[in-house]
C-alpha cells in the first residue's frame, strides 16, 4: 500500500512510498484511512527539527491527525465495518509514570511515550492502518468531511478542561475570552469558546483571506492590532494562546483581569530572545491571583469532548476551515505555504485505492 513517509531527523525526505500492508493484532480494527491533516508539527519534522522512527527503521510514516473508515473490528470492540473513527495520537510509555498509569498520558512526567505519526510509531497517512479498539474514537457520518479536525479540536478541548479546572480553585464566572492566533488551533478553541457562551475575540495579523470572516461567523470578534494595546482593551478572563510569539505570550499574561488564566498552546522557536519586565510581570500575577499553565496533547476523554464540540458546530463552518484538499501522491503540495491557507489535508482514498489487506 502507498503511504505517506519521511526519514528522520534527515530534512526534505518526504516521499509517498510502498510500504507493508498493516496486519491487525489482537484487539485492533484494520481501518481504511481516508485523509489526514497537515500541521505545524508535521512541516517541522520534513524539515528535519524532530520525530523518530519506529525503533529499527529509518523510516516514519506521517500523519496524526488522522480519519478512516472501520473495514474490519475485532469482536467486542464495540465498533464496526463502516464506522468513521480517528485514532489517538499517543500512548503511554512501556513503564508507565503515574499520570500514565491512571490513563492521562497526555501528562506523561517521564517522557518515554511514543506518538503515532511523530515519536517511534507510524502514523495514519497510509492507505490502510491498525489502531487498538481503545485508542479509536468513533465518528457520527455528517463528520465525514471534517472528521480529521478532532485531533487538533482535542488539543482545544484538553485547554478548555484545564483551564476550567484551574478557575475551579475559587469561584469562577468567566464572561470575555481572548484566542491569539487564527490558524486551525485558535479557530477551534474560539468556536469552543462561543459554545461556552463567553464574549469571544481573536487576534490574527491579517486583515483579509478567508480568517476575519472565519472569526465573524463565529459570532466573535476579529482583531489585527498590537497585543499590549488590544489587552488593555480588552482585560480577558481567559486567553488561549496559539501563537507561541513571545511579545503576544507575554501580552497576554500581561494583559487579563484579574484572576485571569492564560492557557499556552503554541510552542515557541528556541533562540529568540526578548526584553521582560520579569519583576513587574511576577508582581502582577502575585497580586491578581492570576495563573499560567501549558497545555499540549491530549487524551480519550479530551478526544471525546472534541466529537460532541463538532457535532454542535455548524457543519458548513468547519469544512470552510479547509482550504485545500491535496491526493496523496501529490502530498508535497501540502505542506506549501500559501496565502490563504487555513488547514490543508491529504486526501488518502483515491478512486483506484488497493482492496484492503488479507
């Protein structure tokens, strides 16, 4: 089967290649894939910044945010043939700490996971792919076209929990949120914001392409403006920060009310260096019971909020957050960057697809 593949840490190694048909192992559905997203994380390891093959091999194939229909479930699975599913991007380490032990591997203290697509597993951008019955999170079929945002709606909605569970250290009553960034990430943690009711703004820099109307039919708020000026406006309860640009990291922590939480999603580039007030910022977070955390990854729980979250929104919203769908064998379209790019996705189930394994 064809698959959609790299070797690293070695940059510009994508290719789409042959590579073995999968054989399901005990407890595992044998799914059709039917298209992945691109993300941030996937263009940083073609460049060859990180990932990790499967031990033994120098090759990795791509892709965790993934989609596929059920071809065949083992019995008692509770799932199958036909059923949309996603599969879970980590699992936990073979010695497992504690977070990893009571099921929140997303919290792994040890870092001995592995990640489909990403850290020593293969990923989903192939034809066909296993996954173990507990690590797929089925789909309801009006999700058929936008099924692969789960992955990242999880991310969001793993922020969300935290964030509510910090706020839960006291009385807690947010009314205005503030999303920095327009990419995929930010657009799904204001939709969640919208769900939750609150006053929603987001801050991008660009002021045209297909992200202000994005925000707007959103029911919230589209801002291009300076960061430090447009907190102080502003004095969120909660940001949900998506960029990982230092000057907007630290506006925003500047910047909410009090008791404001700041939730970092973006990873910043290493070796960037910038002038702060550390002394002044720490005495702000002291005397207004404020609080930072970060958050990445997610696990079964966070996948499962992220479903109901799609199934509420509107259907046509999400598939406008899709701007290009690519075929496989032409993947390296992809992972262009073009102007109006808000998610781009490889399309795995070309008209002449192989039949399916065994």
């Amino acid at each position: 089967m064809r698959a959609m593949t790299v070797r690293p840490p070695v940059p510009d190694t994508l290719a789409v290649r042959d590579v073995p048909d999968p054989e399901p192992g005990p407890g595992e559905l044998l799914v059709r894939g039917l298209a992945v997203g691109v993300c941030g994380t996937d263009r940083e390891i073609v460049a060859g910044d990180y990932g990790a093959a499967p031990p033994g091999r120098e090759e990795l194939v791509l892709g965790h945010e993934s989609l596929g229909r059920v071809h065949r479930a083992p019995p008692g699975s509770g799932l199958t043939e036909g059923q949309l599913v996603v599969g879970v991007v980590r699992r936990p380490d073979p010695e497992p700490c504690g977070a990893c032990r009571h099921g929140e591997f997303d919290m792994c203290r040890n870092g001995r996971y592995t990640e489909r697509g990403i850290k020593e597993r293969d990923g989903y951008a192939s034809e066909f792919w296993c996954v173990e019955a507990d690590y797929a999170i089925p789909l309801p079929p009006e999700l058929e076209r936008v099924g692969m945002l789960l992955e990242p709606t999880s991310v969001v909605a793993k922020a969300w929990e935290q964030v509510e569970r910090v706020g839960a250290r006291a009385w807690f009553a947010p009314r205005r949120a503030l999303v920095t960034g327009a990419g995929p990430i930010g657009l799904l943690a204001a939709l969640l914001a919208v769900q939750r009711g609150l006053e929603t703004h987001v801050l991008d820099r660009v002021t045209d392409g297909p992200k202000p109307g994005l925000v707007a039919d959103l029911g919230a708020t589209y801002h291009a403006a300076e960061p430090g000026k447009l907190t102080d406006e502003l004095r969120p309860d909660v940001v949900i920060e998506a960029t990982g640009n230092g000057e907007v990291v630290c506006a925003a922590i500047a910047g909410t009310a009090r008791y404001g939480i700041v939730c970092l999603t973006g990873v910043s580039p290493a070796g960037r260096r910038l002038s702060v007030d550390a002394a002044g910022l720490n005495r702000e977070l002291v005397l207004e019971n404020d609080a930072v955390l970060g958050s990445v990854n997610a696990n079964q729980r966070h996948y499962r909020q992220a479903a109901d979250a799609l199934v509420k929104a509107d259907a046509g919203w999400l598939e406008r957050m899709i701007t290009r769908r690519v075929p496989l064998e032409r993947c390296a379209e992809a992972f262009e960057r073009r102007p109006d790019d808000v998610k781009t996705v490889v399309v795995l189930d070309a008209p002449d697809a192989p039949a399916a394994p065994g």
